[in-house]
C-alpha cells in the first residue's frame, strides 16, 4: 500500500523518525530508568517495541489501559498514575499494579479494589492531583495501616514542561523536586516517579521518568530543544482552493488543538473546522506551499495525546511505502 491508497483523514507515522526517538530515549535512560507514559500513544504495538528496548514497566492514565497493557503480556509493573475511587478492575488484573493516592479517600480505594501496591502522589508545583509535600508522610503511614505496600512516590512538574529553553526547564524541575525529595524522605521507599519528555534529561532526583511523547512528538515540543523528531503527522486531502487560501479534509475531529493550531510546512494556518484545516501559502518560507485539489499533505499536530485518541489506527511509512498498521487499542476508559 502507498500512503496516497490511504482514505483521509488517516494517522501516519514515520519509521524512520520513530526509530531515531526510540533509540535515542533509551540510550539516554535505559531499561528501568524510563516508565514509558502510554496516555500518549494509546498502542500496544508501540509499547511492545519500547518493551523489547528494555523498558518494560510502563505508565498509565486510565484504568482501559492498564488492563490493555496486562492482556497484551505487558503488566510486568503498571502505574496508574492518576487518583481514582474505584480500583476495582485494577484489583482484578494478572499483572503487578502501582495506583497513585493522594487522600484517605483514593487510598481506601485502592485498598477496596484489591490493589496491593501504591505510590503517594505530591503536588510538586502543578495545581493537579497531588498532596501537600508535607502531608505525604500521613498518607503513607495511613496506606500502610490499611495493609497497603507504599513503594515510594510520584510528582508531575508539568508547570516545567512548556519552558523554551533546557536550562530554563532545569532550574523549574529543580526547584520542583526539592519538594518531592523531601516527601519521599518521609515516605521511604524505592521510587520516585516523574518528569516526562520535557524534563527527560534535566530531572537527577526521579528514579524513572514517565516519558511518553518523546516516541511520536509533536509541533508543541518540537519547539523546546529536545532530540527527537516530529514522527506522526494527519494525511490529509486537499479538497478547495480560495483565492488565496487552500482547505484539507482534517480538522477538529481529527487533531488535538488544545496547544494550538496544527502546522502544514510552507503554510500558516488561518483556523481547524470540525472537518476542515483553513490555510495559506507562508511568503517568508523557503518552500512556500502550492498544490491543486486533490493534492495531499501532511498536517502535524500541536498535541499528540488527543490527536492519537481521535484515530483508530496508525499507519507507518517508510517513504511513500506503509509497511504496518498498528490498532490504537487502547482508547476509552
């Protein structure tokens, strides 16, 4: 199949630039030193080939796929990481199960549901999930008297992520950090779980890294310093010309828009429509865009979480060659 057989809108990714983001994640933190977030991919396959890397515990934001993962032969040690108050599938998976707590509430929860092992969650700077780094202590103390194993604990700087510069992002992670060094001096334990593509190599205090964008990237990251490669992008038609603008059959059905406008190399886009990209010839681009209708192109997407969870498959291509198609399997919750 050629990546012009494909109906659009359809999600492709491009090998080669998946392989280089691979590679390069796992020589810069090797086998247990990553706990790829699946959230961004939503794919077995893709964690199947991170596995074989060697990074085989992974991280997850949904309960959907924490048990994806353990069908799939995958739960050799599973993060939810993400409070819930019904742990009650999670309880019932073959496979090694962590759950971040935060509260008496998800820690009775966890307890409830069967979950044997939990990690505390600290708000390390990001007003999300997370307890007061003081307060972490209290919780751990509490999980244990409810039989709980607490192997350590979790802290998300995502407030750091979306800083320009490394060394702007190194200062931020540092100092976000410094407060779950001290919650996990009163929590004890093996792990101490964070950061994520933005922090992959400024963050010296987590024991793992809950990278997951890295693999397939995105435009929002693409502009913060980082070595990998945009590796996914929308195949797209294009289906009207205007006088001075071109519109393709994406849109916002189709692409994450949460961080912003997709991008379309040698265009700027004007506005994304439930099933349309608006968008114009760049004059300042070295390549400024041109085509006719029924022309196709490539639209990368701002956000690569929301953008996967749209689609139901991914294509890889190798060129104009798709070699594979990988299922999106786990979508939903």
């Amino acid at each position: 199949m050629r990546l012009n057989d494909l109906p659009t809108p359809s999600l492709v990714v491009d090998v080669a630039a998946l392989e280089h983001n691979l590679q390069t994640m796992a020589k810069a933190l090797p086998g247990r030193r990553l706990r790829p977030h699946v959230k961004a991919t939503k794919c077995t396959a893709l964690a199947k080939r991170q596995a074989a890397l060697g990074h085989t515990g992974f991280c997850c934001a949904t309960v959907r796929e924490m048990e994806g993962l353990a069908a799939a032969g995958l739960g050799d040690d599973l993060l939810l990481a993400n409070e819930t108050l019904d742990a009650r599938r999670l309880g019932a998976l073959e496979a090694r199960v962590t759950v971040a707590v935060d509260s008496a509430e998800t820690i009775d929860a966890a307890a409830r549901g069967g979950v044997r092992e939990v990690l505390v969650d600290v708000n390390v700077g990001l007003p999300r999930c997370g307890c007061a780094p003081e307060d972490a202590g209290r919780l751990a103390d509490l999980a244990r008297r409810r039989g709980l194993s607490v192997r350590g604990v979790m802290g998300y700087e995502g407030h750091v992520m979306g800083l320009a510069t490394r060394a702007e992002r190194k200062t931020a992670c540092d100092a976000a950090m410094a407060k779950l060094r001290a919650a996990h001096a009163q929590v004890g334990g093996d792990v101490i779980s964070a950061g994520g593509t933005g922090t992959f190599d400024v963050n010296d205090v987590a024991t793992e890294i809950q990278a997951g964008s890295y693999s397939l990237m995105d435009t929002w990251y693409a502009a913060r310093e980082l070595p990998f490669r945009p590796a996914v992008f929308v195949w797209s038609t294009v289906i009207s010309r205007g006088p001075a603008w071109w519109v393709c059959d994406a849109g916002l059905k189709s692409l994450g828009m949460d961080h912003g406008n997709p991008a379309i190399d040698g265009a700027k886009v004007w506005f994304c429509s439930d099933e349309h990209v608006t968008f114009a010839a760049d004059a300042a681009s070295a390549s400024p865009f041109a085509a006719k209708v029924g022309d196709r192109v490539r639209v990368w997407p701002a956000h690569v979480d929301p953008t996967l969870a749209y689609h139901a498959r991914l294509h890889l291509a190798d060129g104009e060659d798709v070699v594979d198609v990988w299922e999106i399997d786990l979508r939903g919750w």
